[in-house]
C-alpha cells in the first residue's frame, strides 16, 4: 500500500516534471513532505502564487511539458486565477494542485472554502477534486494529457487533506504516445493548386505556428519558394526576423507597413491562426483567399471565412506543402518589399534619436545590440510591449516572450525567471514597466534565493503609460494614471539584487552589457519619455505608410 500524497509525487515523477512551484498552506502538508523524498522535482517556494503560476506557465512555454505549481485553497486558489487565464489563452500547459479541508469530515465550517474546482471551470481544460485516492494515477494523468495536447492549456487538480493521507494500492500510469493527426492530402493538394496559381501569395505566422518543428518546416517552405511573411506578436521568433522574406511583426491592430503589405497580396496564407491574437488583417467578400492552416478548424465569422482548410499537425502540413509546390516566375510580390523598405527606414531614421529620457526605438534597438541572438527576453505589459513586437528582429523561436493574449500585467519577472531556469545558459532579461514591475517585484527575493542570473530593464515613467496615452489618445483629460515610485536602485538592493541607474542615452549600452556579463540579479531603472508614442504610432506610420 502507499501512501496518496506519496503516489500524486510519484506520478508527477512518471510525468517528467521538474519542478513545483508554489506557496504551500497547511492543507499541502501531506503533499509537501511526500515532496521532500523526492530525487527527480525539486520545490520552488515564491512569494506569490502569481508568481508561482506564471513560472509554471513559462516553463510550459518554453518544454510543451507541463508546468506545475502548487497552492493552498480559498486564497492561494485564488491567487493563482490571473496565472490561470495566463496558462489557457496564451497556450502554455500548466498544471495547478491547490489543496482543501477534508471532504469526509470536515469539522469546520466553510472558513477559507470555496468551490475552487468550479472556479477554475471557465479558465481551465480540466479540473477536478481528488475524492479518492485510487483515482489520482488516472486523473494526474488526464491533467497533464489535456494540458499538452493542441491547443495547450490550464488544469487543475484539488487534492484534500483527508485523500492525500489516505491508503492505496494504485500506481502510477505510464505517459501514453500520442501523435497529432496528419493533414488530408486532398486538403494539401487543395491549397498547393491554389498558392500555385496566385498572384501575390503572403503569409502569416500566428500563436498556433510557435512551436520547435513548426519553426524548421516552416523555414524550408519560405527557402523553397520564397513567399513573403509577417508576423504576429505570439508568432514572433518562429522564422528569424533576420529572414530577406520578412515583412514585419503586426504589433498595431491596423495601419502599420505590414498592413499595407497584407493589402498587396491575393492569398494569404495563415498558419497557426489564434482567435485570441487579434488577427492582422479582416476578410471581406471579394478580398483576398485565406488558407488556414492550423491544428483546429476555423471558427467562422463575418470577418474571417477561409476558403481553403488544412487541418492536422502543422509541422507536418507545411512539410506537405513544400514537398509538393512547385515556386512560380508569376508571382508578385514586389510591392510588399516596398512597404517593408519604408518600414525599415522609418525605423533607421528614428533610432538615431539619443535623447533622455530615453526614446522607445532607440531603447529597442540597444536591447537588440546587448542581447545575444539566443537571448531571451521577457515582456510585461505596457506600451513599450508595442515597441518590442515591432521593432525588436526575433532571431530564434521563444526569444521574445511576450503575452498577447491574456495581456496582463505582472508575468514579466516570472517569466524570465522561469526562462532562466529552462536555459541556463543564454542570457535572460525582463523588460517591465514600473506599473507591471511592482505587481510581482517580490520575486526578485526568489530570483536572488535561485542564484539566477537575470537582468530586469525597468522603463519608468511613474504611470500607467499605457492607458494614459489611451486617455490622451480619446481626448480625455490627464487624469487619475500617475503615481510615485520607490527608489529602484535601493529596492534592488534591499534584495540583495545589484540596482543600476541610467542617467544619460550613451550609458545604457555599457550598463546593458555589464549586467548580461556579470552573475547575479541586476535591475536596471531606466527613465523613458513616451511623449511621442502617440504621434508616431497613431499618426507619422499610418500616414506614411498610407502613401505608399
Ligand atoms: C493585471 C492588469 N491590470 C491592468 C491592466 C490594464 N493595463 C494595461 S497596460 C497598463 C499600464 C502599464 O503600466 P506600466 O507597467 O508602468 O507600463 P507602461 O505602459 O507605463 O510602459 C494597464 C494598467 C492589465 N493589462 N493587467
């Protein structure tokens, strides 16, 4: 016989899993010190469930294995909500144990107890309480199976006291092999004759196309036929930006050069399409064809109405089509290229600004400069998240994590924390607001406590810039979006984190470089003036490239 909270760690280990991070409460004690014989996961204790959370969620992201954290119930149940949603819309499996009272007889009341299982229903693929102990090999694995499988996402197990001390004689299950169906040929052959006979065929690379064989085939299809390409914030990084045939990153909702150049083809071709990304261009009857391609089929609306669906594993959909197109002399697609080159001189023209505070692009590209072409960096969100999606040239897949689908705030540190911990060898930086900073600044304990070698740029300009340049933007009045900040440089060291101060344009290469190169926490305060963010991204680019 075994023990239950025994047998759940011993199916995580089954599982592959690395780590659990979390906030234990005493309803995991039982859990917690099963976890303390284990050779194969090590706990990562944060000072969030936040925290916790979007670490699980990143790790998820960057293996495709699933993330798992670990909470209390009633208030860690709830702090991992936000970290939850993050999980599920962006696509990253990850998988959360909250414990509860005993569920046979619970001596009192409903102090701290809410129905967290229902709770996570509308956030999550799966949840469920473990009401007897023989079922945890079977339910463990239906919760990682559900988070991996396409379209990656949040589950859910609760485990209650009175379970984990319980009896059993299960074991655990062994991970079953799965494989992703492959794409009709009649459908591949469908889309072949169509690409084939097109005038000006582009295409788009969505959140669906983010993943490692993906990335490979998709390269060979753009070699082999030269077929021009952007895109999307959660798509970024698939094909190095670097690539001749890139036409940019649709970071605007509209407007942009990219836009224009999506507006120059007949068929556009969208690989990995998620509704949870704004998509970069609209249907409309008489437009141009879309081929979807994509592991699901398409949700139809009125702006979106693909002629052509390849369903089936995406990797193995491109390789498809590549085997069997034939490149045409016919086709077009010079004018793209002209949006392209105006976007990149746009770009030249505005990094040359070395003013302080410091100005967006200008910042973008000394990142870029800094960071190694593995480097990974990790956004939080703010408008400087608008900068980076579009000005900053991804060189490999999950080099820019960003969130475009849940959006919040707060997951920037985590995320790079959790990036560091997958990749220990490439160089890591979080890029925040001051806002989206100080939602989790007391990670910056846990990072200091992993020795994780981490740099975290801080743009500060003592508001909620985001949203005051959306007030601005409506012709509302300045209002109720300014704030005060704590001295940066002194918080980082009460952390025992190394705190570096910007005060000039020319020194933020060489502190940029001192902290990618030197061990430990660094965080970076670095005034940025957003006074132009309106005018350039709402006007100068969309006039610009509306002359075209
Ligand atoms: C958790 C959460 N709360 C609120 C928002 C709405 N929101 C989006 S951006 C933003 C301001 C971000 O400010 P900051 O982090 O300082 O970055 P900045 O825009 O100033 O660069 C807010 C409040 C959000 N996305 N997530």
């Amino acid at each position: 016989m075994t023990k239950a909270s025994d047998l759940f760690v011993q199916c995580l280990e089954e599982e592959g899993v690395e780590y659990v991070f979390g906030v234990p409460g005493e309803e995991n004690l039982d859990f917690l010190d099963s976890l303390s014989r284990s050779t194969k996961i090590r706990l990562i204790l944060t000072r969030h469930e936040q925290g916790a959370g979007f670490m699980a969620a990143t790790y998820g992201r960057h293996t495709g294995k699933t993330g798992v954290c670990l909470a209390t119930l009633g208030p860690g149940a709830t702090n991992f909500v936000t970290a939850a949603a993050y999980a599920q819309l962006g696509g990253m499996p990850m998988m959360m144990i909250t414990g509860q009272k005993p569920i046979k007889k619970s001596k009192q009341g409903r102090f701290q107890i809410l129905d967290v299982v229902d709770m996570m229903g509308p956030i999550t693929k799966y949840t469920r309480q473990l009401a007897s102990a023989d079922n945890i090999p079977s339910r463990v694995r239906e919760a990682f199976r559900l988070a991996e499988e396409e379209k990656p996402g949040a589950t859910h197990l609760e485990f209650p006291e009175d379970i984990a001390e319980e009896q059993t004689d299960s074991v655990p299950l062994k991970r079953s092999l799965v494989r992703r169906p492959a794409a009709d040929e009649k459908a591949v052959r469908a889309a072949v004759q169509r690409i084939e006979c097109a005038r000006a065929p582009i295409m788009v690379i969505g959140a669906g196309a983010n993943r490692k064989m993906t990335s490979r085939t998709l390269l060979q299809l753009i070699e082999k036929t030269a077929i021009p390409f952007i895109a999307t914030q959660l798509g970024k990084g698939v094909i190095d930006e670097r690539h001749p045939r890139f036409l940019g990153c649709a970071a605007l909702s509209s407007g942009d050069f990219c836009h224009r150049a999506i507006e120059a083809a007949d068929l556009i071709i969208n690989v990995g399409h998620d509704v949870i990304e704004k998509p970069p261009f609209f249907m409309k009857q008489g437009g141009p064809d879309v081929i979807h391609v994509s592991t699901n089929t398409a949700s139809v609306d009125p702006v979106y109405f693909p002629q052509i669906e390849v369903i089936g594993d995406i990797a193995n959909a491109i390789w498809q089509i590549k085997e069997r197109i034939v490149p045409q002399p016919a086709w077009d697609c010079r004018p793209m290229f002209r949006a392209r080159a105006a976007e990149v001189a746009h770009t030249a023209g505005l990094c040359g600004d070395e003013r302080f505070p410091i100005f967006p692009p200008c910042l973008v590209e000394r990142v870029r400069e800094a960071m190694p072409a593995d480097g990974i960096i990790c956004l939080d969100n703010g408008v400087y998240k608008i900068w980076f999606a579009r000005n900053y040239p991804a060189r490999a897949p999950n080099t820019v994590l960003l969130d475009n689908a849940l959006a919040t705030m707060g997951a920037g540190l985590p995320s790079a924390m959790a990036s560091k911990m997958v990749h220990p060898e490439r160089k890591v930086m979080a890029i925040c607001g001051d806002g989206g900073f100080l939602m989790n600044s007391q990670e910056m304990e846990t990072a200091v406590r992993l020795k994780l070698d981490i740099t975290i740029l801080i743009l500060r300009d003592d508001a909620y810039g985001m949203i005051r340049w959306k007030q601005a933007n409506m012709g509302f009045a300045d209002f109720g979006l300014t704030y005060g900040n704590p001295d940066f440089v002194q918080y980082a060291e009460s952390y025992g984190a190394i705190g570096h101060r910007v005060d000039s344009a020319e020194s933020l290469p060489g502190i940029l470089a001192e902290c990618l190169a030197t061990p430990g926490v660094h965080l970076i305060d670095c005034p940025v003036d957003y006074s132009e963010n309106d005018r350039i991204l709402n006007h100068e680019i969309k006039e610009l490239s509306a002359k075209l």
